[in-house]
C-alpha cells in the first residue's frame, strides 16, 4: 500500500473518530439535560399559580400626600393614592355624598375590612383597581382642586373620558352617569406601616376579587 493510501486511511479513521466523539459527547449532554429537566421543570411557577397572580408589595414612603402612583396586579391596574386631610374632609361632606349613587358602599365591590366612608384600611390611604364599572375603560385621575374641565365646585376624584363616568376620591361613583358601581378595592393589607402587599387580605379574612358584583 501506497504512503498516499497509508495516509488518506488514517485521514479517515480520525475524522470516524472525532465524529463518534461528538456524538458521544452530544448524547451524553442530552442525557445529563433530561435527567435535569423534571428539576428546572420545577422551578417555574405553576400555570395556576400565575393565573392566580402573586402578591405585590409596595413601599409607600415616597408617595407625597396627594400624590397617586400605579402598580400592576393580575394585569390590571391598581392605584394607590395618599388622600390629604382637606380631600378626607371632602369624602364626607354632603357636597361629595349627595352626588353619589351608592355613598354607603352597599354593592359588593369591596372586602368588609373596605366598607366604610373612606373605602380602605386606613383613611390617608386608598387602595382602588382602576378600571371603569361602565365598559373597563381607565378613568383618569382628577384631585381636588382640578376645576377644569368641570365645575367649581368638583370634590376631586376620577373622570372616564370615554363615557362620563365620574367617581370620588375614595372609588364611589356618581348618580347619573353610565357606571353602574364603585371602583372595586382589592384584597390588601400593610405589612409595615409604609409598605402595603397587594392581593393578601389582613390575617383571618378571607375575600377575593373575583366575589364582587362587577370588575
């Protein structure tokens, strides 16, 4: 045999060779990846458990008072507004109540532990999913002291540019208008006195989001 023929039979055998290598190599990385997967598997949150929407928590210190921010829950949006004491003085004056259609929070779009004239845990603090009760539109955000483009004598609250649906400082519609509801409050306590967890009621009460009469 040829020194030629010699070498294009070794050229041969080694590149056999650096191809069971890979192989080899290949198999065992596919083996080791689906000896790990059910574990990774694990790690990711259940389909359920992201449909159900993890609790969020919210630090309160940098909101001012009578400054609104908005955080994300279940993909919808939840504002957190810190009411000033003139805008708590307004919520119960007969100049807000007699324009509303249920003052008394009597429908069911809120936990016990929200059904009162301020609609929350604590008064300086109101905690409302911002979405219209007419045809889920976002109302926009339109506190005391904002005359245009209403009255003068508007006691702050919320404007659905859509439709005209107008609700309080504390989520209560107007008489009137197409809403049929308040702005639903959903389940929420304060861990801390500044930090607030979204989507937890306060211990031994039990209410979800999904009992009130219209989100």
């Amino acid at each position: 045999m040829s020194d030629d023929t010699l070498s294009a039979a070794h050229g041969a055998t080694d590149s056999r060779r650096d191809f069971l290598t890979l192989v080899a190599g290949a198999l065992t990385v596919v083996g080791v990846a689906s000896a790990l997967w059910p574990f990774i598997d694990s790690l990711e949150p259940a389909a359920d458990t992201l449909a159900a929407g993890a609790p969020v928590d919210v630090d309160l210190a940098p909101i001012k008072p009578g400054q609104q921010i908005t955080v994300a829950w279940r993909g919808r949006p939840i504002w957190i507004l810190r009411r000033t004491p003139a805008e708590l003085k307004m919520l119960q004056s007969p100049q807000d109540v007699s324009l509303l259609r249920d003052p008394g929070s009597t429908n069911l779009q809120q936990p016990k532990y929200a059904q009162n004239w301020h609609r929350s845990i604590k008064p300086e603090w109101s905690v409302l999913v911002g979405i219209c009760t007419h045809l889920g539109c976002i109302p926009n955000f339109e506190p005391l002291g904002n005359g245009a483009p209403f009255a003068p004598g508007w006691p702050g609250g919320y404007f659905c540019p859509c439709h005209g649906s107008k609700y309080d400082l504390a989520g209560r519609v107007f008489a009137g208008v197409p809403a049929p509801y308040n702005l639903p409050v959903p389940p929420y306590r304060f861990i801390a006195d500044s930090k607030v967890r979204i989507g937890e009621n306060p211990p031994g009460v039990e209410f979800d989001l999904t009992e009130i009469d219209q989100i």
